[in-house]
C-alpha cells in the first residue's frame, strides 16, 4: 500500500501561482499592437481577443464553483 500525497486546502498556494502565471500572460499580451489582438495568431486558429475571453470564461465558473462549495 502507498500513502498518497496529503491533500492541499489551502488556496492561497495556488492563488499565487495563477497570479503569477496570468501577470506573465499579461505581459506578452502587452507586446502586441492593437489590431493583433483581433488577428489569428495561435496554432489552434484562436486570436489573442479569444483566448483572453476563454479564460475570462472558465475564470468565473471556478470562481462561482469554488464561493458555492
């Protein structure tokens, strides 16, 4: 029998690490001019404007999900 790893329920770990990782999105976001933002840029054919929204998206369900736990 193994142990399994202890669960972790304290969000601010995670909290941090999404901050960070959505502040470096944030960052190269900042690098594109304007009308780029609306033009098909990644290799799933979603514009930046997509993915932003995407996330923005599932941002909120989780947050929802999470305040209604």
């Amino acid at each position: 029998m193994t142990n399994a790893p202890a669960v972790q329920t304290d969000p601010a770990p995670y909290a941090g690490r999404l901050r960070a990782s959505f502040d470096g999105l944030l960052r190269t976001l900042a690098l594109l001019e304007p009308e780029e933002m609306d033009a098909t840029r990644l290799e799933n054919g979603w514009s930046p404007t997509a993915l932003l929204a995407h996330i923005a998206y599932w941002d909120g369900a989780q947050c929802a999900r999470m305040e209604d736990a």
